[in-house]
C-alpha cells in the first residue's frame, strides 16, 4: 500500500514537472522567435489541459503576435468560458479590438483592469487609447496612473514622450528617462510615429520611426511602418527595401505583404508628369482617363489655390487605381478615412472609375474632396484635426455641385433623431474610435455642415482664420473661442439647433415615409401604377434627398 502511494506520488510529480518543462519550453520558443515550435508546444499543452485559461491566454498572445486575430480571439473567449473574469483574456480581447480602432476596446481594458487592478499592461493601453480619441489629458491621466503602479511603465512613458512630440516640444525628458531604463527600447519612438501618423505628419512619424531602428535594429513592426509610409509619400524605392527586409525577418501582416504586392504592381501604371502634377493611370485605362483627370485636377487646384490663398511647393500626385483592393492597401491601419479615396501629403489615391459598380461613386466629387485635404494639410503644417480637414472637403465638394457632398442619408437620419451627433471638441472621436457601425458616416456628415454653418453665420474667411490658428497647433476649443467668440458648448447648442431644424420635415417624417415606402413598393408590383404615383406623390417631400 506504501509502495503504491509513492508511485503515485512520484507519476503525479512527474507528471506536473513534465507540464511546467512544456510550458517553459512554449515560453522560451516564443522569446527565442522560434514561433512555430511555441505554436506547436502551446497546442500540446493545451490539448492535455483544455480547462486551462492561462495556458489559452499565452496561446493567444502569439497567436496574437502572429497577427492571426481570429484564432487569438477565439483563445480569449474560451479562457473567459473557463474563468469569466480572467483578466488576460479581457486584456488580450481589448487588444484585439485595439487594433481594429473599435470603441469596445476601452470597456474591454477597464474590465480588465477591474479583473487585476495591478495589471499594468492594461493601465498602459488605455492611455494609448485616450490619446488616439486625441484626448490628450485623459491620456496623460492615465499614463501616469500606470507609472504609479511601477515607475519602470516604458508605455506609460512613451505615451507621455508621444504628447510632447504632438505639441511640437521636441526635447521631451520622457526619452532620456526610457533609455535610462532600456537604451534599446526603440518603442518608445515607434509610439511617437504612430501617433504622429494618425494626425497625418507623416515627415514627422517618418523620422520616428528610423530613431526606433537606430537604437533597435531588431524592430520590424517599425521597419513595416517606416517602408509603408515612406511608401504613402512616395518614396517607394526605400520603402520596397525596408518592406522586403521586415517580410524576410518574419514580420508577415496584411498591411506589409500587401504593400510589397502594390508595389510590383506599379509597372503596369503610366506617369504622366507636368510642373505641378503627376498623374498615375493603369495602362489598360490610361489613354481614355487622361483628358477627363487632367482637366479635373487643374481645374481643382486653380479653385483651390485661388480660395486658400496658397500656392504649393511641391507637385501634387493622384493615383488612379482600377482595382479596389489595390486602393485599399493604401489605407491600411488608418482609422476614419473614406472608402473611394485617400490623402497623404501631396499624394492622393483613389478608385478609379472602373474599380467600382457604374453610379456607385462620382470620381470628380473624390478628387475634388481630396485634393481639398491637400491644401488645408499644406497649410496647417499638418497640424490639424481631423473634423476640420474633413468637413472642409465635404464642404467644398457641395461649394463645386450641390450635387456633390454628402447626403441626408438614414444613418445621419437616425443620428439625428436619437440625438448622437458628438459636441465639435470630440468630433474627432467619431472618426477614430466610432461608438456605432455608422458613426464615421455620420461624422463626415456632421462636419460639412459645421463648416457650412461657420460659413453661413460667419463667413468663409473664418474658415481660413481657424485654419491658420490650427496651423500654430490650437486645439479645437481654443480656435472656436478665438474665432467665432463663444464657448464650444454654446456653439454646439446653436449648430444642433441649426442641423435639427434644417432637417426637421426628414427626421419627424422618416418612420412614416419609411412604412408606406414599403406599401409603395407592394403597390408597383402589383402594376397598381396610379395608386404609387398618388401616394409617392405625397410622401415625396417628407425626404427630398
């Protein structure tokens, strides 16, 4: 009976030592880089665990690092199956959320945190999060919550370096203190570029994210992004490299093997250049194309040159894409911006004509719109939010065509009526984190008819000025009192007062337009055509768009 016991006990011993030398060897794979062996021991242990939470957690971080989103979530959903408050999990599916912009991201961090109130990696994302909503106190706030918990939090410090970096003070003492801990932390510039990047200075990111490599050659998330944005203003010989190097080192997301693809596929467009412009046409659609964009853009840059009062330095180049998908991976990892185009600089890509179904779009009403973007990102010195550059070109693109611009559409429609339209100081959150599937359509929405009230109870040289003062990096709070000379929240009262009555007969009219739309329908497939034209008739003006 003895003997028996202390086999036992020896089988149970080994048997637990077995598990924790198999954990250590996933764990030491996975800090080695040799993930496909930590891959294989993470699925051994957890097909001899299943009910294990923490080994499903390690799991998905890799997998996670891996850049397979999916799986990773589903490891996190299964650890909260097993523990419902398992703060690894709800700190891994924050990440997950985190990097797809989603509003859920920060419940998921503060759930987390509530999980582990010590968990610090947490308390660090949070304050990334804050400050890519641009709220830059609350991102203070909460940096410095992290660096409470441990005076060693390196996140925590490059947040606080990034918000120094966005107020142009270039000297932060938040880099001497990371280094003082880690002279190799290339993160800590890696963060300042991302944030740098979101605002559309992409100079600036660019010369971030080459410090990050200076002092962390290793660093291919920052070679990924130094090559994509090098890439987004042009510089597609140095980016290629940088891109190539970063794949061949294992570094295999969307946004960099889709940017290596985009780029061989370059030698089939034409470029067409002048002194002022370069066009970059497909050659199967170039010969046909090339009158209509060429006389578009000049006609384009002429109005604008004329109502911006500024001449660019430097050639502006629009890149006409027949695919797509080709268009997409220009705008990877951008939050907020509008499916048919996109602007980096002096760089504009968008959809060609026949990338998208006949009536879908109008190419014009694009271009126009983004070469807007052009101009007011000249003129600020990039230093803009993003309501302003946006609502800007959709203000323009009416100014050209009341055709043009955007519509009373039914996600703006429901906005309304269930009184969601942000206050002007957070507009910019709409755009970047939306709280619903339709925010940033209704963010776009919201921020031509700002401008166009600023316009119409001000005037367009107020635009200008707010221009110029968003040039000298004035928040926006700051340039509504300065400008228009009342406080935001007072300038939100008379917009929306403005915005509800303009579109009150829509709003108040649109369920019952909606339900004899319906019957409307019925009454044309039944060939009742008398009975549609009558009842058409009079619901026709409850909603004009």
């Amino acid at each position: 009976m003895i003997l028996r016991s202390l086999l036992l006990c020896v089988f149970a011993c080994n048997f637990f030592i077995a598990a924790a030398q198999t954990l250590q060897q996933a764990e030491s794979f996975w800090k080695a880089q040799r993930k496909k062996e930590a891959n294989d021991s993470f699925r051994a242990l957890i097909a001899r665990y299943p009910d294990n939470p923490d080994y499903k957690v390690r799991w998905g971080r890799l997998l996670l690092e891996g850049f397979n989103k999916a799986d990773a979530a589903g490891l996190f959903q299964e650890a909260l199956e097993k523990k419902k408050d398992h703060a690894g999990a709800l700190l891994g599916l924050a990440l997950v959320a985190a990097d797809g912009f989603e509003d859920k991201a920060v419940q998921l961090a503060h759930k987390a945190l509530e999980a582990d109130p010590k968990l610090l990696e947490a308390q660090e994302l949070l304050a990334r999060l804050a400050l890519e909503d641009s709220d830059q106190k609350k991102a203070v706030e909460e940096a410095d919550k992290a660096l409470a918990m441990s005076p060693k939090a390196l996140d925590a410090m490059a947040i606080r370096a990034a918000v120094d970096w966005l107020n142009d003070k270039k000297d932060t003492p938040w880099i001497a203190r990371i280094l003082q801990h880690d002279p190799h932390y290339g993160r800590a510039y890696e963060t300042g570029g991302h944030f740098l990047v979101l605002k559309r200075r992409y100079e600036e990111g660019i010369a971030l994210f080459r410090k990050a490599l200076e002092i962390e050659p290793g660093l291919q998330s920052a070679r990924s992004q130094l090559g994509i944005n090098l890439m987004r203003l042009g510089q597609d010989e140095e980016a290629r490299k940088l891109l190539v190097e970063a794949h061949d080192h294992g570094y295999t997301d969307n946004a960099t093997t889709n940017s290596l693809n985009l780029i061989d596929s370059y030698k089939n467009f034409n470029f067409y250049k002048t002194g002022a412009t370069v066009l970059k046409l497909h050659k199967k659609e170039s010969e046909l194309l090339r009158p209509y964009f060429e006389s578009e853009l000049n006609r384009a840059m002429a109005t604008y040159e004329k109502k911006y009062k500024i001449k660019l330095n430097h050639p502006v180049q629009v890149e006409v894409y027949p695919d797509h998908e080709d268009f997409a991976v220009r705008t990877m990892g951008m939050p907020g911006l509008g499916a048919l185009g996109v602007t980096f600089g002096y760089i504009v890509a968008m959809d060609s004509p026949s990338g998208r179904k006949p009536g879908s779009f109008h190419w014009a009403s694009t271009m126009w719109h983004e070469l807007s973007h052009v101009y007011v990102l000249a003129a600020t010195n990039h230093r803009v939010p993003r309501w302003f550059t946006e609502g800007m070109a959709v203000y323009e693109e009416t100014a050209v065509s009341p055709e043009w611009g955007d519509r009373l559409d039914v996600p703006v429609i429901r906005a309304i009526k269930d009184k969601k339209l942000l206050p002007i100081a957070e507009l910019d959150r709409g755009f970047v984190r939306p709280k619903y599937a339709a925010q940033v359509v209704v963010s776009y929405f919201q921020a031509g008819r700002i401008c166009d009230y600023i316009q119409r109870n001000w005037s367009y040289d107020k635009l200008l000025a707010m221009m110029h003062d968003f040039a000298r990096n004035m928040s926006t709070p700051d340039v509504v009192r300065e400008e228009l000379g009342i406080e935001p929240e007072e300038f939100d009262k008379r917009f929306l007062a403005w915005v509800e009555g303009q579109t009150k007969t829509t709003v108040d009219g649109f369920d019952d337009w909606f339900t004899k739309l319906k019957e409307i329908h019925e009454l044309a497939r039944a060939r009742k055509y008398d009975e549609v034209i009558r009842q058409g008739t009079a619901i026709r003006d409850l909603y004009t768009d």
